[in-house]
C-alpha cells in the first residue's frame, strides 16, 4: 500500500466523513483556478484605475493562463496603438520567480536581436531609454530583450509553484492592490509622454 503524504490536510480531506466533499471539489477545480485568478487581477486593475494620481487611459486585457511557466499578465494598452500595431505595452507580470512591471513589445512583434538593435536607434526610444535609466539602480533588466523594451521587479518568488494560493492570499487586502497601483503610476507617470511619442514612431517603422 502506498505511503500517504505527510500533509495535515491531505490528512483532514481524505478522512472517511470528508473523502466525498473532497473528491466533488476536484471537479471544479479549473473553474475555481481561473475565478480566483480573474478575480485577482480584476482587483489589480480597479486599483489602478482609481488610484487618485491616475491620469491617462488605458485598454486593459489580463492573460490568466499561461500554463507554460506559470506566468500571468495585465496588459495597459496605451491610448492611439491600434492591436496589431508595433509599439510598447505596459505589462504588469507574476512569475514564480517575480512579480513586476515594464514597458513589454506588442506580442503581435515579438523581435529578433537584430531587429530590437535597430529599434532602439529610434530618437523616441532613445529618449524613452535615458529617462527609464534614471530609475536606476534597482532589481531592473535595463536591457532590451524579444519580450519586454524594461523589466522591473517588485517582488522576487512570490510564490514557487501554485499561484492560485498566493492570488486568493490577498484577495481582500485592499492594501496590497493600492500598494501595486502606487508603484504601476509610480512607472508610467514620468515617461507616458514619452511613450506616445515612441509608440508613433514605432507604429511608422518598418522592423
């Protein structure tokens, strides 16, 4: 017979007058992942948006199921970038290894080496990558990559393999979100001018 594991509650849920509640709850245990993962990220971004230095408008999508790495997003489109246009994207990531935010490439125009080298010859993102480098030193991957134009991270291994714990952790903690929305304005504010101007630009290049 095989070893249980030595989890207290693995214990509790597979005692006899618990096993059937157990069991049913497995069945919907997707659907609970991705409610608790909704919810999560729903909050972040109603933090953001009422957060009182909020002054400029983004298009908000979330990518909750990265299944791959572990990886989640809530994607700032900034105003005039059309979907399928090259151009930067605030992006707000948890990983098992960070959490933390940046200026992300539109997916639409994931980039070679060569093509970011050229990129990042532009006037406007010159400009943009003088004022990003003020912010350092800090936990920051200044250099440009495929994915992200500026990484920064918040926090590091928040959690290590089960997001939806950590998610439904802080689900009700107010103060937790308005600290996430105080460091997302903390970013964006001193370079969304900028970030316009290199989003024009780049929406006019050819890569």
């Amino acid at each position: 017979m095989p070893e249980p594991p030595k989890s207290p509650i693995f214990r509790f849920l597979t005692e006899k007058e618990n096993l059937a509640a157990a069991l049913e709850v497995t069945r919907y245990a997707e659907e609970i992942r991705e409610y608790v993962a909704d919810r999560f990220w729903s909050r972040l971004e109603e933090a953001i948006k009422k957060n009182p230095r909020a002054s400029a408008s983004f298009s908000f999508t979330r990518e909750l199921a990265d299944k791959s790495d572990g990886s989640f997003y809530l994607i700032a489109r900034p105003q005039g970038l059309p979907e399928k246009a090259q151009g930067l994207l605030y992006t707000i990531e948890a990983h098992r290894e960070h959490i933390g935010g940046g200026l992300a490439w539109n997916a639409q125009h994931f980039k070679a080496a060569g093509q970011i080298q050229r990129l990042c010859q532009l006037q406007s993102l010159k400009a943009l990558g003088a004022e990003l480098q003020k912010r350092l030193p800090g936990d920051i991957k200044p250099e440009p990559n495929r994915w992200w134009f500026w990484l920064e991270y918040w926090e590091r291994n928040p959690y290590v393999a089960d997001p939806w714990c950590w998610f439904g952790e802080h689900l009700l903690d107010d103060a937790f979100f308005n600290v996430l929305a105080e460091k997302f304005w903390d970013f964006v504010l001193p370079i969304d001018r900028l970030v316009l101007e290199a989003n024009k630009e780049l929406s006019r290049s050819r890569s």
